[in-house]
C-alpha cells in the first residue's frame, strides 16, 4: 500500500509551513541547545487502527534528516489503549517542532482507518466492498483514501479526473440516461468506466440496457435496492450510497449489492487520541 | 473578519488541483456545452451555524471568473434545515467542477463553526473564551480558525512562531520554570507573550513568581483549578486545558478561567449537511 | 473539447519564463515605445489541421490581459497553405514577447493533428479507435492528448493513475495473467479498468477468461490478430498497438480490432510552419 | 558539457507529476511486492547519437535516490542498433515508474542529437557552425539546447533576453537598420551583442555601417549571400538563416558564411527507439 | 540562534535561480574540467562582526551537496580586516557558481550585524534593548533579523501578523487610543501583545489606562519621554523609536526606557568587504 | 524602461507573504471595517531620484486590485524634500496591508538610483557609462538593475548565463589569457560575448591578441589605465573596475575609458526616507 512520494512531500511542506510560519518554532529554538538530543515515544491513548506511518516519517524528515524513527506497529495494526508504536530519536528541537504537525496527521488518519474498520467489521463479508467517496478533507485526499485502505476499506474514484460518473444533473442536460452514457461513450477513452446514479426501477433498466459499468443506487430503500441487484445481475458492478449507518449496512450489505459507499469514513472525523512523550535524552 | 486572501489562493488551488487533476472533469467536459448556464441553490439539510462564505467564493472565482454567487446569508448565522443560503450561477460546467470542493469546505467549516457554538452556549459568559488550539487539520489551519471566530470562539496562538508556549518538555530541558521563562524572555522579541504549561499549584506559584503572560492549567482538578485562580489574580491570565467537554465545560468556567482552549473544536468534526441543487438554466 | 484551465496555465507560465528569463525581451524593450500598438495575422504557411487556439490565447493573455485575439478558423478545421486564422491587436511588445512561444505551441499541436487525421483517415471507419500512448512529450502530455482529439482520434489512459495497465514485466513479477489479475483487481477501485497486454492467442485465451476489460495485442501478425478478435467478440474492448503505421493500419483495421494506438501520433512530429505576420499599427 | 542543474530538477518534477498524479502507478503499487529489486537495461533498438544521460539519471534519483544506473556509453557517442548503453538496478516499482518518463525524455534528446549530427556530417567543415533556433519544445528548451551541443552543433541565443536581434518588425518600427542599432546600442548593456536580419544586399550594406555583431542573412540565394560574405569579410559574423536542409546545407557552407541555424533541429522530431528491458532480479 | 531552515531553502533557491538563469555559468562550465577540484578560503577585507554562516553553507550545499566548507569562526565574532574566517573545498565550477552569491549574502548580513554592534557597544547597557523594525529589505527579512540577533540586537516583530501595533492611522480610524485597544483586545488572540504608538504626554496616560502592553514613544524630545518613562514606571515595557542615529543614543538610553527600535540597522546598509580567494587545486 | 512582469509579480508575492504570514494584518483586520475607504499621499522626506512606480503598484495591486494609485511623478525625476509623488485611494485595510512593503521598496530603488545619478553626474560624460556589476541583493537583482537605469547608469551583465567573463581564477584554470579566450570561444554561442579581466598591461596585450570583446582593468593606476585605453583604441571595450569613488571617478573617466562599473551602487544603500501619510477618507 503506497502513498504517492512526490504528493506526500508537497503536502507535509505546506503543512510544517503553516505551523513555523517564518521565525520558525520560538520556544524551542530559543530555550534549548542545538545539540540537545532526545529519545520520545508515540503511544495510543485509546484504542484504534494505526494509519500514518510514512506521513509521520515524512514530517520529521523533511525537517531533519538525521531523525531516527522506528516504528514497532504497522499500519492497519489494531492497537490497544496504552501501547506504544514508535521511537523517535533525534535533535530535541527537531521532535518539537515536528510533534504537533505528525500527531495532527497521525490522530485524523487513523480516527479515518478506525471508523472504515468499523463499517467494514459490521459487514463482515469480503466480497462486498466499503468504499470512500469524494467528501474527503480538501487537500488532503491522497492521505484520507490511504487511510480508508489501510482500514480494510477500498477507494471509489480519486477525482473528476479517473473515472465518468453520471449523476442527475449530467442526465438531465444530456436528456435522460441513455443519450448521457452514448454521448460520453463517445468522447472518453476507453479505458475509463462509465458509473450512473439512479433513483429508481425504471433508471436502472435503462443504465443496464445501454451498459454502464457501474449502476450506483441512490437512497434506494431496501426492498427496491434489492430488486436493482437482482435485475442487474452480472450485467454491471452495483453500488449502494447515500444514508449509510453502522446501524444500516448490514442491512444494505444483504441486498447483494458489490459496493457500498460511504461519505462518511471522511467527513465525520472522531481522531484518536496519541501522543508524543519525551522519555529521556538519547 | 477576514481569511488572509493569498494564503486562501493558495489552499483552493491545491484543493482544485486534487480534484481536477490533469485532465479535468471528464464528465461534464464531454456530456454538456461548453456555453451553457445553469442556476444552482445552497441550502442546508441540517440546522448549523454557517462559516465558509469567503472559501465557496475562492473555490468558483478561481476556476471561473464569471460565476455570480449571491449569498442571503452570512457568516456566523444560524441556518436552519431547509434553509437555501446563496444563488450560483454561471457556466454549468465550472459549477459542476468547484462543487464538490465548495462543500467539502463549507460543510467542515460549518461543522467546526456550529461545534464551537455550542460550547460557548454552554458556558454563556462572554468574559470567558473559547478558544482553539493548534489540532487543526494540517495546512487547512487558518480555515479552520476563522470557523472557530465564526462561532464566537476565539484563537489560540497560529504556529509556533507567534507565541512562546513552554511545556513540559521545555521546563524539563531548562532546568524548571523560573530558567526556563528567564532564558526565554532574555531572547525573544518583547512583543511576544509567555505562556506556561502548569500541573499542580507548586508550579502555579513558579509561574507566577517570574510573570508569565499567561499560565495554563493542564488537566487540573476543579478544585486545584479555583485555587489556582484565585492565587494568580490578574497577575496573568489563566487558561484551562485539557479534556474539556460539553459536560464539564460550564464547571470548568465557574472556576473563574480567563480562557478555556478546546482541541476538539477542530479535531473532533462532525460535518454539517449542505446541498447544492440545480434549479434551472439561467 | 477542453484543457484543464490551471495545468494549461501553469505550462504556459513555464513556457514563458524559459523565453524571457529575468530581464525579459531585451530587444523589443529597448526599440519599442511602451504605448506602440500593432496588428498581426496568424497564417498557415503549410495545409494542415488547426489545434492549439486554447493554448495561443493563454500565452497572449498570460502576458498582456489587454491583447486581443480573433479566431476566424477553429481547432479541427483543415486549414489550407495561405490562410488566415487569426488577427492580434494590441501592444506591440507584448505580442512580439508571445510571438515564439505561441508559434512554438501551435506549430507542434497542428502537426499532432494533422498528422493524427491521417491516420484516421487512413482507416476511414466511425467504429474503429485511433488513439495515444503515454509517449508524449514530457510535461506538455495534457496538450498533445488534445491535439489528438482535435485532430479525430481518441486518448489512451492519461497516466500510471487512471488505468491498469499489465505488461509483460508486471505479469512475470505476478506469476502470470491470471495472478496478475486477480490481485490487481483485489486492490484496485471497482470504477478502474484492467487492461492487459498479450503477445499471443495463449495469453489471449487467460485475459479473457480473467475478465480484462481491455486486451492489447503487442506486435500481432495479422492473422494471429483477427484470430484473438473473433475469440474475444464482446468480452473484451480489443487494443492492437506496435509497430503501427500509414501503410499498415488499414490492414490492422481490418482485422477488427476496436482501438488502435500509436505511439508514433506524439514521438515523431513534423510542425507544420504557421506565421505570424504584423501587418500594421492598431 | 552541462545541463543547469536547479532547472533540470524543475522539469523532472513536472514530467513525473504529470505521468504519476496523485494516486500514483495504481498498476505496480497494488500488484509488486515493496521490496521487490530488478535489473533492467536500456538498449538502442536503431542507430543514434546518445543524448540525456543526465536527465535520466534525474529521473530514476528524483523518484528513489536508492536507485542504481551505470552507464556504459557516453552522451555524443553513436549507438549501434542492438547496443546496451546502460544498467538499472534498484526497487521494481521505482524503476517502472520512472520507466516511460525517462525513455520519453532519452529518446527525443537522442533523436535531436542524431539529426543534429547528420547536419553537421553534411557540412564537414570545423570553422563552420551548425546551430539551433528558439523553435524548440516549450518549457524543454534548456534539455533540447544540451542535446544539439551533443550532436557536436552549437547554440544560438538561449532567449529574448541574453542577445540583440532585430528582425524586420523590429527594423520598421524603429524607422530603419541604423537607426534601430542606434538606438538599442544606446540602450543595453555592453556585454550584449547585436545581430541583425537582412533579407537583401542593401541591408547587409547598412547592418555593417552601423557594426552589427552579426549580420542574419535571412532566405537568401545562394549568389547573393556569397556577395554579402564577401562584403562583409572579418567586420560581423555572418549566419544563414531558413530553409535550411539536408541537400542544400553543403551549398550554403561553400559560401562562407560563420554559422548556419536551422529550426527543424528541434522542431521536427524523430524519436529515436530506445527500450528498457528487465533482465531479472537484482 | 537558528533561521528556520525551510524560509532559507526557499530564499536562496531563488537567489541562486537569479544568477544562473537557464543557461547556468557560461563561463565556468565551458571552460573548467567538470572533475576539476578547488580550495578556497573566506577572507575579511575590512573589520566586521560576521553574520551569515548558515547562510553561505546552504548556497553551496544547495547547489553542490559535496562541497565541504570548514568555518574557523562563528557567527557574531569580531573579524579583523585581513582575517580568513572559512576553508571551502570542491568542485571548482561549483564554488565558483555559488560564489557571488554567498559573497552577496554575506557582505550585506555581515553589514547589518557590525552596525547593530555599534549602536549596542554605544549604549553599552544589558538591560536596555536595541530592536530591527520591520523597516527590511522585502524577502530577505528573517535573515536580516538573524543578523540583528548576531550583532547583539534584539528582534521587533516579524510581520503584521504576530503582534498588533496600532499607528495613529489605526488610532483615528477606531476613534481614539482608548477605544482602538478596547477593540482589538475584544478580538485578537489573548497570546498576543498589543504595542500603541504615541506622540504626547496625554497619549501615554490613556495607553497606560488601558493597559497597553507596550508603549512605543514616536519620535518624542528627550525631556518628555523621561516624563513618559517615569510615569509608566512597570505599567507597559517602554519602547523609544524615530530619528535614533549614533550620535543620540546613549541620551535617549538614558531617558530609562526599555527597548530602541532602529530602522536604519536593516535600510542603511554598508557591506563588509569579503572576499573568496582560490588558494590551490584540493 | 521595463522591468519583466512576471518575475515582478513572484518577488512582490514573496515579500508580501513575508509581512502577512497566515494570519495577516491583525491590527487593521481587527479594528477597521471591512468597507471602510481611505486616501493615502507617498511624499519624499528628502530629495532624491524617484525609482520604483511599477514595484508599488504591483504590491498594492496584488492584495486588492481596487486599489487607485495615481502618480504625479515619473521614474527618473528628481524629487525635492515634501513632494508629493502619488495619491492612493481603495480600501483602508489594503492600504495598511501594502504600506510597509511598498515603502520598503521604494525606498531602497530610490535610494539606488539617486546613489547613481550622483555618480553619473560626477561624470558629466554622455559617451562614457556608468555600470553595475552582479553585487546586487540577493533575490532582487532585476529591481535593483531597473534602479540603476532609472539613475541613468547602465546595466553589466544580468548573470552568469549572458556574458562571459574570465577573472583570473577562470584564467589560472585554463592557463592564461590566450588559452582561456580561445576555448571559451569555441564552446559558446557565437551571440554571446567575452570579458576579460585584466590586471597589467602584459595582460591588456594577450585580450587584445585574441580579440577579447570587453576588457576589464581590475583595479589599475590611472596612468597604467590610460596606457591601456590607448593601446586597445578601438579594438575593444576598456571597461574600469574596483576602488571605483565618488572622488575618484573623474580622473578614472578622464583615463579615456568607455565603461566604469562600480559595486557600490547597489551593494552600499542609503535608502530615501518616503512617507504614505492618509489624508482622508475617501
């Protein structure tokens, strides 16, 4: 599981910018010697599914280069309340000024992998796939849909760019389903899916007869859901959006559809409690 | 109230660029005309307090400059479900392409602007503050911040670069309190203020003894809380910290703080629903 | 048809900045009075398909929001030796600081498509694809795939990120095409397609009975192809690529193949010579 | 022979985002192991002249510093079809990611070194020079300017702003040759050479008057531009300019001129074939 | 005393940029052996208190990162005319790239500190400061503050952003001292300090009423801010600035007040005389 | 007299991220209304050479393209103590926002030019020119070349990219004069030109020989200048460095030299006190 290098880099720079601005970190550089060095550990204060590793590696070393982290955990390791998961060794200013900037990313992204967990647990059945949307924190999409992976979940597109997806204002200009699935079949290569948002019986027949590769059920209530799937078949991947719960997924997840959709891995955020201690100088 | 206008150019770029990638909206560029126009609502679908006007702005002049977007509604205002907040109108493809990226902001910045509401509610006493601390979603810091003002809260420092802020770490590092703010005040610029991080009343009186600017009392007991206050007076002003909650929050304020600093207002989010519908060619 | 506005800004900015480097248009600043005004006229000095208006516009403006461009031709139209396409008003300076660059633009982008008509001209069949690699020029990629469409032919998957794509390295390191398959298949988004390139009828037979969406023939004869594509009818979309040229592509054509790319509409270009030619003060 | 270093960086950059995005190489991320290690060779599969050793080199380090490439052949030496010219070893991934961006960028500056070479071949005359033109690849002129200097032509200015050249609209505007070089000699710094278009003997006459630096002689015949040759002797360096090709190059030379600079060395391209094969695990 | 490494990359990134252009060192890079290797030594040519050794070693590592510079003498040491102060070995073409620009750093940084030195050694009282003001070159300013800092001086603000200082424009604008901190106390972060500006007797008396942080005494005669002083007693830190020069000083010291902030230690510059000699091939 | 918009645009970007952080103007933004308009007057407090009209427009402009500045005065007019140069109208907080940051430059560009007007004066020579040399600000170089024009200097070369200049470790390097020219020579552009350095008249002899096209006497007697000057005559451009005064600049251009650079014109700052004084609301 992989973290485009070059985007992680862009975004931890402008994060570490935002939080030294240009005088840099005030109190440290002031208060302790450039040669100060120290040995912290990072430990769960609650439980939750680690996400961030290469995030939190990024941010000290984009700063120091000459900071020591080993990491005791894997990402999508569960870990309990109290454990430890790293030891970072290195110039004291150094961890300071990289604290705030890796526990900000490290608690969001595994509150992120903690919660897809959760849904994915609910299901309990791996050929029905929870996936991420686009709802996730602007900037930050890369970060979020890795931790969504590394949660057990899958990733639907990663933006407007990677795959067709038709909803009802696209259908409405284009006159209805079918002439919006030819017209953009024409013009699109060949190598992308062609995903349509229906709301009903009658707009999934007419996704299944000219073809799409995705039919995504919006708000469909239970029962018509499950009359989607089995009119579709194998005809075309079937996902399931909108009004997704802990408390309905099971639910939805029996109607037999392949995809379930879920807003909310990324737009409710619950972060998990970490932190960084200082243990001693090393 | 304002967003630094550059560093806000800055953050939306790089949002549209994650969304946009380097093909575009492959949906709407090939599905719909290039010259047509459409008029689309934003209306609430929960009730909340709405922060994000200046952001929604950003997100369509920068793709499109000749997007009109009028809003009836202003920041900081109580939006009830149901309630339409602007018209957007102009080309319907660039529309289509800010809109997710516009809501992906104004529902967190509404969320955090609505979060933080609630907590100055509860304590209904505009001497105290609320405030924010420096667990905001990295490189969205100075959004998430104007949210908080939005909702009557108040900032903590920005970064580390525009206040002294000594913990744990620091006071161990300079050999105790009365070093460490001796040191630091003999460097630092004297428009900076210090703030010391305390955990009992012996460290209390520390802090007091060399005049720190502002003293937090991190994770304090109630009553250690109302001593502490008590013995400090208007020598400085007093900040509480530290598992801060909607339940304890007005307790917390009964003992007579200056400043309660709340990191779930920003790092605990719960996203406000907010729609963007078409309702007709314009 | 469109570019994605802000990736063609930002290579345009490049572009420019390599022209006039720091102290910009030493000649034309010196000579020319800041408030000389002129007019100048794009001609075609050579036959061919116009592609670029998009880009030439941007270089113009980019430097001077106050030039004026007129188009009288379109991108796509066959323009003849001799013709007119556009007139550009405005100070002369800034369109002699724009002159080399739209020119170079416009002369590469005229020659990929006119040079991708051919092709598709070659094939004169509505159901058959001609489209593009990844072999295009190095940062200046979103462009070429433009002209390729202007000029009737169709883009290939625009990066490692928006298709899978198996060749034959992927496939040993797999284990095979099945392996391959199925476990980028486990991993990948449900809205990606899978395509795989096969260098005989064995491999053939494996991509289709593992459900790839795409299969490439690599370097086929002609018969071993026709026989892949009456294996494969509608299972599979059918990709023939290699060694494709005017001569034989018809030949291709007729084997049935639904797409055929070449390399070769990017990575050899012939610009076709345009001018442009003052033709007085403003 | 150099390549600037800082820009090179810049270029590699844009080229690897380009093809990468931000979900990255979704092929070999999901389906290669982390660390999984190859040897792969890049090898020429027609003749050429070697150019781009350096921005390959850029390519494998800027995505993974951990990467080996050993060269055995030198950029300006001529490969035979079939010869290997380097190693890759290192991390799969890495090397397939950077793959297509680096055989992209190898085979163009190959190309235009080879093409370079048969213009100078053709001449075979070391007091002669061969050169390019601003008509190179926007944003990739710097890498196109290395790669005629290795097919052992020279460069001509690099921009707008490092040399003087009055071309006709210049001329006209300033009222004429003399009054044009009066005027920008009064104007630019000293260490900034003149050169002027002429396209008829009496131009040459007055470019001399005035002491050009060097005096373009622009689509003349061959009788007249051996008149100005001769007229203008050791008093400016003379270069022959347009319509420059392979049959009549030997003609122009014989006429005496300094330089000869031809535009199709960078604005007609033909790539030359050059593959990477993996050749087992390292 | 540490420059925030990151602002530093950026600044002389772009010095760097300025002077190699596209084109890189014609000079050094045609005529020089690239394995051609150097030793140079730093030589003061006239006394001065060096400031800018962090500086220097980012110009050359950032170009080169194997140049090897030793310094004999650190930051803020008085230099005498005649002195070596650093050892620099290398590639020759890339100690003479960064040359000039580590020269240009270090003449103008080494110039701030020697005059900060004077105004300090002239006041020659610990408990009084000597501050910059925000009166830097543009872009340069975190370095121009260190330089300060190495001179002895101390630091005024770093921006508009990191402590408020109302001017008499603020003060009109809010009708009156009183009301204008009422305002922005009501508003900014409780971790800033606010700074009023005032011009008379009267005005102190209000700042103090309302509790100013810092009064800064504009341009007052010598009589009246010792009134000023004597009745703000421990009330604010008192701040003298406006028309400081050498001369006047040590009497406006002795007025009693705290801090002298000093335009001209950043906007009258005269640089110290520095020179790089090649001393051998290394 | 142009200053290259775009790389104007990136250095006003930078100073002005410098001054406002993230945060921005706390002062203004906090106590004046948003809409709250206002009319500011830039006057000279001494009398000095105005340099700089297009760097403040662009700074206010930047922030808020409202903003009005109407400019009585030129770049190159001499200003007396109390003129009044400009009238700025737009929003008061844009205009606090840009103060500092338009002042700081104005102030150093006008300070440079003035610097420069004196030495030219001094002259009183139209046929001999008064040079900068690359000792300029790091970052700002093109500002500070544009002041030296405005002075009615003239510019050296831009870089390291646009001249070639041999100093003697460029010489030592080849071995000797000859050496150096004649291989510079053959590696170059035929566009640029070549400087040499010189240090005696056994020097002055070799440039000659090898048709040098400036040659540079590095700190000479005026009497061993003048010999040069003769001896060269009109084969070359004798151009006069190093120790270069207000005092002695006659003598040195009475030596009969064509060019005199001096260092101090940008490397020695006297900065020109200007005022923006509101004078209303408007």
């Amino acid at each position: 599981m992989n973290i485009n290098n070059k985007q992680l880099d862009k975004i931890v720079e402008n994060a570490l910018k935002e939080d030294l601005g240009f005088a840099g970190d005030i109190t440290s550089d002031n208060l302790i010697a450039d040669c100060h060095e120290s040995k912290a550990i990072l430990k769960f204060k609650e439980k939750g599914v680690l996400a961030g590793i290469p995030v939190v590696k990024k941010v000290f070393s984009k700063y120091d280069s000459d900071i020591c982290i080993d990491f005791f955990k894997q990402d999508g390791e569960v870990i309990e309340n109290g454990e430890s998961i790293a030891e970072i060794k290195g110039n004291t200013c150094s961890i300071l000024k990289g604290e705030r900037t890796a526990l900000n990313f490290l608690q969001r992204l595994t509150g992120i992998a903690t919660q897809t967990a959760k849904y994915v647990d609910k299901v309990n059945n791996d050929s029905i796939r929870i996936t991420d949307t686009r709802k996730t924190t602007p900037t930050l999409r890369i970060l979020e849909k890795y931790a969504v992976r590394v949660g057990s979940g899958y990733n639907h597109r990663f933006g407007l760019y990677d795959a067709v997806m038709l909803k009802d204002n696209h259908i409405i200009a284009a006159g209805g389903i079918k002439k919006a699935v030819k017209k953009i079949r024409s013009q699109i290569s060949h190598t992308v899916k062609i995903e349509v948002e229906v709301e009903n019986f009658k707009q999934v027949k007419k996704a299944v007869s000219v073809k799409a590769d995705i039919i995504m059920l919006d708000n469909m209530e239970l029962d018509e859901m499950e009359k989607a799937v089995n009119y579709i078949g194998e005809q075309a991947i079937v996902e399931a959006s909108g009004g997704i719960t802990l408390e309905n997924i099971k639910a939805v997840a029996n109607t037999g559809v392949n995809v379930i959709s879920i807003g909310a891995l990324t737009h409710q955020l619950k972060s998990i409690d970490i932190s960084l201690d200082f243990v001693g100088e090393s």
